[in-house]
C-alpha cells in the first residue's frame, strides 16, 4: 500500500473570470507555522495488512492549511433518481435502507447485513476513526472495540497507542490526548458521499469520499484548523452479526477549489465545535 501525506496546498488560481482578491484578517490562523501532513500507511498484524486511519508520524509541509461528541440524529429520505443513471448509482438506494440500530460509545453500530449497511458503516467507522476520540488514550481502546473486527482489535490497539504517542506530541497535546489551557483540539470528518466497490457476502468493499477538519482552535493556536480531502477505501468483514472495520487504503482528493473564504478566528471555530454535534450516516 502507498504511504503518503494526506494535506495538499490549494490550486494555484481558478478558471472563470477575474475574482476579488480578500486580505485576511490577522488573527492566529495568518502566522501559524506550516501545517502538518499525516502519512497513511498499513500496519502488519498476524501477516495480514491492517489498515489504521491515521498513523505514523506527523510531518510539516508548507502551503494551506471533531468533537467525539455526536448528536443521535438521523435522517430519511430517498432521493429522486436520475432518469439517466443505472442502478448501481449511487442516488438510487434509499438513504435509511442501511440505517444502524444501534451505538456503541457514540459509535453507530448494529447494521443490515446488505450492500446499503456496509455502506452506512463504512461511513460512520472512517468518521469515528478520524475524530478527537482517537488522541485520547481514555476513549481510543473503546472506540476501537466499538468497530473494529474482534479478531485484529487488540493489535490494532497497541498499535495505535505508540502511533499516537508521537502524533500527540505533533499535534500540540499531552501525552494523554488533551489540548492545552483554553483550546480546543479539532479532528472532524464528514463523508460527502460513498461508492460500493464490491460485496462477496460476508466481506464488502467501500469507498468514502471525506472532508476533514483538524487542528487546535482557540486563542494563541500553533495548530490551526486546516482541511484534507481524501478518498478512504475500507474492507469491512461481516462478524458477530454485524460490519466490523478490517483494513483500508486511502488516496488524495479529489479536492475542490479552496481558499475562497475568509478563514474563521480560533474562538468562533471553538464555538462552532461546541455548538454543532456530529452526524450519523446512512445508506
């Protein structure tokens, strides 16, 4: 599997006509120093890839630059079909069709075992693996057993705490996870969309296009909150009645045109976070 940094400088410029160009305001996220960029790689366990969302160590990279908490709201609807599409797009299901049924700290859990639930659970395990909950050392062993497959859960978890004791340290927090006095530390991913690769039954393979935010937001942050882009393909394994998370590989983009608003100060992101709970996804 390629390893490589997931954080990439906006475009250059756009096309289209003469655009107004904006002076930002001078507020912590204008002198920060140089955002990081984590590196995606596999980890072996047992002779078999397993795959961890954010690992290895944080490197720093020039250019541009979630609260685990997540509210229990869901949503159904199904979506008008466009006449032209086939049946495997991915507007013809619909969207409740693979709903969990249950959660496990915070963590949707409990899906059909159908193409629209490992969908649903691929979505929400990226969105629990790429959160805050992760840098804590008190949450990380429990979201791990919440969506990982029993059967690489405990190496997955030692792993995970010596990658994490570097990536603390990187990302300005305590070696227990915490951020420092009066900030806030941000890891929030948001699926934009999912596309079945394949499902032999009791394996399914998915795609989940995500945007993440991370980064310490509040006054007098060194780790202002930046956004990546990427495409995470996780093979899930149908166990103990329900998708659990086994591997994964994930790619770059595709990213739109950024840089087109004014970035928001430290305090009103602090206050975003706080104000606005997480998603739950379904398929």
């Amino acid at each position: 599997m390629e390893a490589g940094p997931t954080r990439r400088p906006p475009a250059a410029g756009a096309s289209g006509g003469a655009r107004t160009r904006i002076r930002l305001p001078a507020d912590p996220y204008s002198d920060t120093a140089p955002r990081r960029s984590r590196l995606r790689g596999p980890l072996i366990v047992g002779g078999v890839v397993v795959a961890l969302f954010a690992i290895i160590a944080l490197v720093n990279q020039g250019g541009k630059g979630g609260s685990p908490n997540a509210a229990a709201a869901t949503a159904s609807a199904t979506p008008t079909p466009d006449p032209s599409a086939t049946a495997s797009a991915p507007l013809t299901t619909a969207y409740d069709a693979g709903q969990a049924s249950d959660s496990a700290d915070g963590v949707p859990v409990g899906y059909p075992h159908t193409s629209s639930g490992a969908q649903a659970a691929a979505a929400n395990y990226v969105v629990a693996f790429n959160s805050a909950a992760m840098v804590r050392s008190s949450a990380r062993a429990r979201l791990v057993n919440a969506i990982a497959d029993p059967a690489i859960a405990s190496s997955l978890q030692g792993q995970f705490d010596a990658a994490y004791a570097q990536i603390d340290g990187n990302e300005g927090l305590t070696s227990s996870g915490q951020p420092p006095a009066g900030q806030t530390y941000v890891e929030r991913a948001a699926p934009i969309g999912v596309s079945l690769v394949s499902d032999s039954g009791n394996t399914a393979v998915v795609s989940v296009w995500t945007v993440t935010l991370q980064g310490l937001a509040g006054a007098n942050s060194q780790h202002a909150v930046y956004e990546d882009w990427s495409t995470v393909t996780v093979t899930l394994n149908w166990t103990h009645g329900d998708w659990k998370w086994f591997s994964f590989q994930s790619s770059d983009g595709p990213a739109p045109l950024g840089g087109l608003q004014t970035p928001a100060a430290g305090s009103t992101l602090q206050a975003a976070v706080s104000k606005f709970g997480g998603l739950r996804y379904g398929r």
